[in-house]
C-alpha cells in the first residue's frame, strides 16, 4: 500500500466528523485538551463547566481553529442542571454520539482532617457527576450507539497520600465504568476510562497549594516516573480520542492508563 492510502485510512479510523461530543469540565485543563482534540478531528463540541469564562474560552479556542462549539453552563453534580444541559445540547446538535465525563475535584485529606461537606463536594462533582451525565446522555445515544469515556485516575487503580475522597471517587469511577459498559453493550454504547497520572493542569497546582509545598519541588517530585515527565493535557486528549473513535470500537469496560510509566 502507499502511503497516501494508508494516510487516508488512518484519518478515516480516527475521524469524528458527523459526531456530536459532550464534554464536562471543558473550561480548563485536561477537559479543554479533549475538547480541542475532538474538535480539530471534526466533532462538535458541546462545552460544559460551571466557569464560564473558561468554557467560553475553550469555546473561542475552538472556533479560532476553523471546529464548531458551543459552551453550556453546568454543574455537574445538579440533577437538574445536568438534565437542562442535554436538552440544550440535544436541541442545538440533534445528537450526542461522545460523551466525556470530565469533571472533578480534589481535596487533599486524610480521613480525620476531611470535613464531611468537602467529601461530598470531591464525591458528588467526581463520581455523582458521571452517574447524573451519564442517565441523561444514555437515552439519546441508545438511538444510535456511543461512546463515553470518564476521567479516572492512577488513584482509581491504587492509593495515594492525604487524597481519600479523590481516591474513593476514582476508584467508584472506574467500577462505575464497568458496570455502563456491562448494561449497555447490547445498545452499541461503549464504556471506557482514562486513568491519568500527575498532569500540568490547574488543579495539579491547587493541589500542590493545599499541601502547602514548595512548586518546584512538587513538580520534580511528581517527574519520577519511567518518561521522567509530568503530563500535559494533551497526552490524556490522546487516549481520548483513540477511546472515542473507531479505532477502540470493540474496547469496552476497560481503562487506559496514561501516565508516563508511574504505577508501572
């Protein structure tokens, strides 16, 4: 085969066009990476966060690049709110083909130092979130078939330090994923997570700011892998996009861990 051929055919395997996503968390970070990437293979892309500034900024980001999205205020750990959210995607888009269960938070405790409202903060956006997207977003795509990827953690497959809520929420999104996939197999809805280790991202700095430790250090500290680099969001939008296309169309209920080599 020559190369134009095969060049060909691995655009069409990672193409998006025609598909509708919808993606939590989209305002920053490692939810603004995926959105982009979704975008620039040819998904439209409807924007979620609850700061909108930042979504609207993906947004723009989006547009700039010649992609087509739309910004949706939601929190997602409101019932109604997720609800209102798919409506107005649905009558923007018609469809929702990708869903992206993105959003998160973290509250770096142990169990004696976490107050009990900052574990329902972490577990109602982190866990409660993809439980409330995901019923809204499955009705829709049982009519053609899906794919939804949630954002996990390398603290979904193990512990860490002063991050219970984090790592209880995780975890639950992992199993989580499991079980969708299990349920909705037989509609053409593919369920699977993305367990990222540490990512330069905005919450990662919050973090090193709620342990109170020196940036530099944290940074160094968090390299110590076998790629002896942290993250960037774009490395996570990556394993996204290969979970979302054709490429993974027989991959379901499974995780992909991307991060550089840490829980190896």
């Amino acid at each position: 085969m020559d190369s134009p051929n095969i060049r060909k055919r691995a655009g069409e395997l990672l193409s998006l066009e025609g598909k509708v996503a919808l993606v939590t968390g989209a305002g920053s970070g490692i939810g603004r990476a995926i959105a982009i990437r979704l975008a620039e293979v040819g998904a439209a892309v409807a924007v979620l966060d609850r700061n909108g500034d930042g979504g609207r900024e993906t947004v723009s980001l989006i547009e700039r690049a010649g992609g087509n999205a739309s910004f949706i205020s939601c929190d997602v750990s409101s019932a109604a709110q997720c609800h209102e959210a798919v409506e107005r995607a649905i009558v923007s888009y018609g469809r929702i083909d990708i869903l992206c269960n993105n959003a998160g938070i973290t509250v770096r405790k142990d169990v004696v130092a976490l107050e009990e409202g900052e574990w329902d903060a972490v577990l109602d956006v982190t866990l409660k979130g993809v439980y409330l997207m995901s019923r809204e977003v499955i009705p829709y795509m049982i009519r053609q078939g899906g794919a939804i990827v949630n954002t996990g953690s390398g603290w979904s497959l193990k512990g860490g330090p002063k991050a219970a809520a984090y790592c209880a929420a995780k975890a639950g999104v992992l199993n989580l994923t499991r079980a969708m996939a299990i349920d909705f197999g037989k509609h053409n809805i593919r369920v699977n997570c993305v367990c990222p280790g540490d990512v330069d991202t905005p919450m990662l700095a919050s973090e090193c700011r709620q342990l109170e430790e020196n940036p530099e250090q944290f940074m160094k500290e968090a390299a110590q892998r076998p790629l002896a680099r942290v993250g960037t969001p774009d490395d996570v939008a990556n394993a996204v996009l290969f979970l979302a296309s054709d490429m993974a169309k027989w991959i379901t209920g499974t995780s992909l861990v991307v991060d550089g080599g840490g829980i190896a």
